[in-house]
C-alpha cells in the first residue's frame, strides 16, 4: 500500500497507542517470483474495512489526509500526505483500481509516484498490489495485502524493502482506525514540525 502500494507512502504513518499484531507472511512462488504479503487481523467487519479502503472519509481517516477514490475497473485513488493537496496536484500518489470485488478483493496498480520517491517508477509500474478481507465473524476481519510482480536486482530489492516497512506501518494504523477513530492529520503535521525544529 505504501505508493500507496496502499501500494502508496512517504512519511511514516503516526502512533496511535499499542500496535496490532501485523504478520509477515511473504514467500516465493513455486517460479521462485517474490511475493510480498503482510496480513493483520482488525476489530471490524469487512464492510468497515471496504469503506476504509475505498471511499474518501475512510481512506483519510487512517492513510492520508487527502484522498479522492473513484471505485470501479480501473478507477483511481489519488491521494497525498499534503494538508493542502488537491484533486489533480501533480505530486499526488495516484493508484488505479484494476479489478475489485466489493467488501473482498481490490487490485491496485500504482500510475505515479511524487518527485523524490525513493525507488524508480519503471520498477513500481511492475508491481500489482492485491488486498483481500476474509470474514472472521464476531466483527472481525483478515486484511491480507500481497505485492506481485518482484523482479530481482537493486532497484526491486530497495523497493521490496521500503514497502516491508511502510506496509506495516499503514497496516498498524488501518487496525487503529478502525478501533479508535482517524488520524488527526493537523496534529501529526504538527508533531512533525515540531520534531524538525528540535533538530536544528
């Protein structure tokens, strides 16, 4: 997810108190193909999920502090840590919705990453994100996110290893969300700010 390989990010994802367990459940294909998968178990129904997943509020609450979704074979979510980012900026994340299947399985396909990511947009434009919700029951349900497409060489193994960690991260604050409320965007710009400050 993270470029928002949700797929999608660049600033870590803010602490929100104690962390979900998010397991690592990555291996290769019988093709000896990487497959980069992290799953979390999260205190809400699938629906709750989808709608973090796919409609504006949602994505905000938890991902970024902008969001536009269009839901549909290859609609859009365009997104940015920005606070004062707008539809269309040209530093926007953009991650097209391949194939979705409502309150299960969405496909994403990252189309641009902001100046200054750390990894290549030819090696990202390899890389299918593919994120399915299994129904626990008791309001609980499996988030599994999986990254197909890994090639070997430096510019996937930097790519692998950015979205190991930021996955997580978003992963984390996903569960949180959806147990204790969005993100306060102005308030983790803040901190951050803040934080700079005290280094110089």
């Amino acid at each position: 997810m993270r470029y928002l390989a949700l797929t999608l990010l660049v600033v870590a994802t803010p602490a929100l108190g104690a962390e979900p367990v998010v397991k690592d459940t990555s291996y290769r294909g019988a093709d000896g193909a990487r497959v980069q998968q992290l799953e979390v178990v999260v205190a809400a129904p699938p629906q709750k999920v989808w709608a973090a997943l796919t409609t504006d509020a949602g994505f905000t609450g938890w991902a970024t502090p902008f969001a536009h979704v269009t839901l549909g074979n290859d609609g859009m979510i365009e997104a940015s840590y920005s606070l004062s980012a707008k539809l269309g900026d040209a530093d926007n994340i953009r991650n097209q919705i391949v194939a979705y299947l409502p309150d299960r399985m969405l496909v994403l396909h990252n189309v641009h990453v902001p100046k200054g990511a750390p990894f290549k947009q030819e090696a990202i434009d390899k890389i299918r994100t593919v994120i399915l919700l299994d129904d626990l029951g008791d309001g609980r349900t499996r988030v599994t996110e999986s990254g197909v497409g890994y090639g070997e060489g430096a510019d996937f193994d930097a790519m692998y290893a950015h979205f190991r960690e930021g996955n997580a991260e978003e992963f984390a604050s996903l569960a949180q969300y959806l147990e204790k409320g969005p993100v306060d965007w102005k308030a983790v710009a803040a901190k951050m700010t803040a934080s700079v400050g005290d280094k110089n």
